[in-house]
C-alpha cells in the first residue's frame, strides 16, 4: 500500500456562458477563445446536472507523487480513515467537499439550493452550503445575498415574472478579502467582475429563478419557490486579519471550517493538530511547501489546491513564501 502523503490535482475547467478569462492568472490553462467560468480544484463526483457539471463524472485526478495519475476518489478508497479521519463521505461514497474558483464576468443566474426540508422531502435533491472568498472584484462590482426584509413568497414570484427580481435581492458590493457564507436556501448571485474561491458542500443541484435575460437555460421557479430563506443571509467577517494575527477563522459551518492565513517568508500554515480530518490548501498568492515527516516535501503554487490526509497533520512542516495568502479548509 501507498503511504499517504499531501495531494495536489489537475483542474477540471467548465466553460459558462458567464465566465471569462481571469483564471489564466491563477496559473490555469485556459483554452482559446473560449469562457471559462469555474476551475474544480477538489471534486469526487459520481455524476452532476447537465445544466451545472455538464452531465456525469467530475473527479480530480493527483498531479504529484506515487498516486499520479490516479483520482481523488481512489485515493479515498485506498487510504480509508488515513485520508478521512472521522468525517464521512458524501451519501454517493465521495469526498464530502467540491472546491472551486469562479470568474463571473457577466452575473450569475439568481439562483438557489435546495433547503434542508426539500432535501429531506425530495430525494433527488441535495444540500449546498457554500462560501464566497472575493479575490478579485471590478470597481462597483456586487455580489447578490438573501432577500431583501418585507419581501414575500408571492412578490419574488410576481418579479420574476416581470424581470424585476433583481431589486428584491440583497446587493453588497464586493470587497476583496471578505468571505461570504451561503447556507443552503439563500438565494444568491454573483456580480459581474467577480472572481472568487468558493468551498461546498459536494452538489450542484441548482434552481435558477433569473437569468438576466439570457435565452436557453431552464428555470425551476417553483422548486427555488419551496427553497428560499426570505430574509438576508449571515454578514461576513471582517475583510482583514486581525492585527498581529497571521491565521483567523472566516467561516464555520457543520460542514467544514474556512481559516485565512498571510504569511511572511518562512511563515508556517496553521493547519490545527487535530487529526478529526483532512486538510484543504487553496494557495491564493505565494507559495507554500508541504513535508510529512521525512519525506519528500511537496510545493503548491498560487492558484494550486493540495488536500492533506487527516493524519498527516499534526505532523505535517508548511514553510510559506513571504506574500503568502492561504485558504486552509478544515473537512467536518
């Protein structure tokens, strides 16, 4: 058997009809001439809808080590509760989490995931809770969060109709470094010039309630009906560390737990030494070198994604860069 060791994945790029192509600077490959809306840095998934993953598997394949070659979901299989710890797998048997970065350079469909009680009642359905980080944002860009307070059931559906939706929406401008946490049935939408580090729960079950005009996709107006939360969704942190803090917790959720941390040269990832579960690295900006134990250690660049198995780290060494910004996901 392979011992475990830190993961790093080839990303798996989607074309949108609202993407662009700001990813190259995150060190993507972007094809010519085409939009390239979402980057999959961490998926396992048996299959998606035709409207979100494009229709069956989605699942990361390692870039790095003995595993090459080799996908995430094998790497699950292969190394069990090594990988995992105590956290379960999704209801499919994959890994619990999908890790994106999206570059939204038209709006997003206004859209939501089902709710806890549609999920229970339908069992096609799954849960979506997810977290916006804002990594880059065009002046006066915005991000659309949970409905505005006196809306109803019965206005939303009536602007829908009419194609003013819009303006009962919660609009937040969009400030670089600010974490946004969607729980599932908040209904959402990410502006224009937007480009963003989201982390969910492993879904891409979505109904979409506007499109902005756009022809060709499908609506699901009243399955978004039965979902959405009328009301605003939780406000952000603040958009900047503490003072003298190198690490701070951004998000908590039952599902998983977002930590920034920004280091100087030789800075060290706090990665927590508890071995509940796996650790994810999204490396915004610098770098970041990996080493468990005597091994060989193993460097993740900026826009590079590295998945550290549960227990590996409370012995896991991360030397950063300095400049480096690093989104560390703890899997619950």
């Amino acid at each position: 058997m392979i011992a475990p060791y830190p993961l790093v994945f080839e990303p798996i790029l989607m074309e949108k009809v609202w993407g662009g192509t700001r990813l190259d600077k995150f060190g993507k490959k972007l094809p010519a001439g085409k939009k390239i809306g979402e980057s999959w840095e961490l998926a396992d998934l048996a299959a998606t809808s035709a409207s979100g993953g494009g229709g069956g598997e989605a699942r990361s394949v390692i870039t790095n080590g003995l595993m090459k070659g080799k996908t995430l979901h094998e790497a699950v299989k292969e190394w069990s509760r090594d990988l995992m710890g105590g956290v379960k797998l999704s209801a499919a048997g994959g890994f619990p989490l999908l890790v994106k970065f999206l570059d939204a350079a038209e709006n997003l469909s206004v859209q939501v995931h089902p709710s806890p009680a549609y999920a229970a009642a339908n069992e096609s359905a799954n849960l979506k809770t997810e977290c916006w980080y804002i990594l880059h944002a065009e002046p006066g860009a915005v991000i659309y969060k949970g409905v505005k307070p006196g809306v109803t059931k019965e206005t939303f559906a009536a602007h829908i109709k009419d194609g003013s939706v819009a303006s009962d929406m919660i609009s937040v401008p969009a400030v670089v470094g600010e974490c946004h946490n969607l729980p599932s049935g908040t209904c959402h939408a990410l502006g224009a010039g937007v480009l963003v580090a989201e982390v969910q729960t492993p879904s891409d079950t979505t109904f979409r309630v506007f499109d902005w005009g756009r022809k060709g996709r499908e609506l699901h107006v009243q399955q978004a009906l039965e979902c959405i939360d009328f009301g605003p969704a939780p406000a952000p942190p603040a958009a900047k560390l503490p003072k003298g803090k190198v690490s701070a917790q951004l998000v908590g959720t039952e599902f998983f737990k977002v930590h920034e941390s920004f280091l100087a040269a030789g800075g060290v990832v706090p990665l927590g030494e508890s071995a509940d579960g796996p650790r994810v690295l999204m490396v915004l900006s610098g770098s970041v070198s990996i080493r468990a134990g005597r091994d060989e250690p193993v460097a993740v660049g900026a826009g590079a994604t590295s998945l550290v198995p549960a227990a590996l780290v409370a012995r896991c060494s991360t030397v950063a860069k300095a400049g480096t910004r690093v989104l560390v996901v703890a899997v619950r």
